[in-house]
C-alpha cells in the first residue's frame, strides 16, 4: 500500500491471536503481516472517520430518512 505522505513507523507488541493475523494477510492480500495490521488500522480509522461524518449530517437533517 503506497501513500504519496511518508509514514512514520513505531514498533508496538500486541498480544493477539496469530491466526487472526495470517488470515486477515490472506483476506486483505498483503505482502507481510505487519502490512495487513497497518492496512486494517488504516481502514477502521477512516471508517470511524465517515461514520462521524454521516452522524454530524444526519444531526443537521441530512439523510433522516435513512437513519
């Protein structure tokens, strides 16, 4: 996954079940899986992102029908 903005990489140690991990590898078709947890927190993120987004719009009266 390439990004035009440079990523500043921390080392962090997780306890989490590898199995998980090999196939969130698999499903997401990564190279690594460092690559697959860094796309899958990238993807929660921005998906926390549009959620606030169409909160703030239904708070305006946007989209009420769908909500």
């Amino acid at each position: 996954m390439v990004k035009a903005e440079a990523q500043r990489l921390d080392r962090k140690n997780f306890i989490v079940d590898g199995s998980k991990v090999k196939r969130l590898k698999r499903v997401l078709r990564t190279s690594s899986e460092s690559e697959a947890i860094r796309v899958a927190v990238d993807r929660a993120l921005n998906a926390e992102e549009a959620i606030a987004a169409l909160e703030r719009l239904a708070v305006m009266g946007f989209w009420l029908e769908y909500v």
